[in-house]
C-alpha cells in the first residue's frame, strides 16, 4: 500500500460516533430510557423478565446486523441500536439476579467476568479496543457484544448499590445515581489530564453512564414509598425518547475519525 492511500486507511472514518459532550449527554438519556422501558414492557405489560429479554434480545440482533450491513455511520441507527442494548441489559439483569435468583452480587460478578472476557478476546484478536478501530464487521461484533455486557452490568450494579433486596447495599435511589455521577466527573478529569489511556477512560465511561441511567430510571418512576417519584414508565419513556430525538437532531453527530492499530 502506498502512503497516500495508507494515511487514508488510517484516517478513514469509523462508524461510531466521535466523543463528545453531546454524545454523552445521549448516551445517558438512552441508559435511562433503556431502564424505563425495559421495566415497562416486563413489569407494566407484566410480560416478564424471559419474555422481556427474548423480546430485546431480537430487537438487538436485528439492529446490530443493520449496523453491521450500513456502509457508512448513521446517527439514528447507532443510537437505536444504543438503546436495544441498554433495554436488553435491563432485562437481562433482572433475569439473572431475580428469576435466576443470583441476587445483585452474583449477577454483577458474572456480567464483570464476561465484560472482561469479551475486552479480552477483542484486544488478543484485534491488538486494540478503541472505538476508533470499529470498521470492520469483525470489530464491530466485538464492539456491540462488549457494549451489551457493559449495558447489562451497569443495571445490575445500579440495582446493587440502590436495592435493599437480593443483596443490595440499599443506598437508595439519589444516592446512587450521586456516586455514579461522582464516579463519570472522576473519569472527565482524567480524561483532561491526559494521563490514562483514552481508551480505558471510555470504557471506564461507558460503563459508568448505564448504572447512573439505571437508578436515574428508577428514581423516576419507583413509587413515592420506595424513594421514587412515580412517574409512569410509559410517559417517561416517551419523554426520554422524545429528548434523545430532539438532541440527536441538534447536536452534531460526526463518525469518529479511525485510527489504525498498526
């Protein structure tokens, strides 16, 4: 390959979104819209966890091999896709921890084992993780699977660190969705320094917007007895869709520029 279609190759664009503030704050609304409807079609339609999961489950394979044909980024496609993973990681946890029965501890320490394992096998297979890198239909699998864990595991800690039952710590709803929020402030000042790999902060992120999602969603619509506002899934789910539609129009959405691993 000569240098000039070299540095095209190395600077091509991905087909996730680049960082930003705005992304973030989508990012977020999309966590709490997965909590809110994922407990909507399993507790309000009264469906179930299993049904729940096999339901999202569905959703999310249609939409990440939509994602996989695209040729190019597509902002409503990616973050409808974000949004199949965040509900079928609500799902998915409360089926582990209640119908299973592995309370919120056991479950966390799972969905940690196949987060990690998942990192694993992408940074042996591919050399990196960074979403720069997300090209391929090889990365993007990776990519979307390791996102699902990430997902999965931010509802079950959430859950874990909120709850009074299975194991909970019981710390409550706002106090929650305060250490989660702590936790992303600690992450965005690390990111300015620039001394940890951007990388790690990203994942470290990502993860870290699910559970503040999670006990966001819950304190929204949680009965006033448990320390929630009663909101009713159904309307704060649409106006968490309607929000994320609205900044997705407005704010800039731009395919991250691709790095090569090389």
């Amino acid at each position: 390959m000569n240098s000039t279609a070299k540095g095209v190759a190395e600077h091509a664009l991905s087909k996730v979104p680049e960082l930003t503030l705005g992304f973030w704050t989508v990012k977020i609304a999309a966590t709490t819209l997965g909590e809110t409807g994922g407990d909507w079609v399993t507790m309000s339609l009264n469906l179930g966890y299993l049904v729940g999961t096999l339901i999202f489950f569905a959703a999310f394979v249609v939409l990440v091999s939509a994602q996989v044909r695209a040729k190019q980024f597509h902002a409503s496609l990616y973050w409808a896709t974000i949004v199949a993973t965040t509900t079928l990681g609500t799902t998915l946890a409360d089926f582990c921890d209640r119908s299973l029965g592995l309370g919120y501890p056991g479950g966390v320490t799972i969905i940690v084992i196949l987060l990690a394992a998942s990192l694993a096998i992408w940074y042996r297979v591919e050399g990196t993780v960074s979403i720069e890198s997300v090209a391929t239909v090889r990365v993007e699998w990776f990519y979307w699977t390791t996102i699902l864990f990430s997902q999965t595991l931010g509802t079950a800690l959430g859950d874990w660190v909120a709850g009074e039952d299975r194991g909970g710590l019981g710390l409550g709803y706002e106090t929650g969705a305060a250490i989660f929020g702590a936790g992303l402030v600690v992450v965005g000042l690390l990111w300015l320094s620039r001394r940890v790999s951007r990388t790690t902060l990203f994942w470290a992120a990502f993860a870290l917007t699910r559970p503040l999602g999670a006990t966001l969603g819950d304190l929204l619509d949680k009965p006033i007895a448990q320390g929630g506002f009663e909101v009713s899934r159904f309307y704060a789910s649409g106006i968490l869709f309607a929000f994320m539609t609205v900044c997705i129009m407005l704010i800039p959405q731009r395919a991250a520029r691709r790095v090569s691993a090389k």
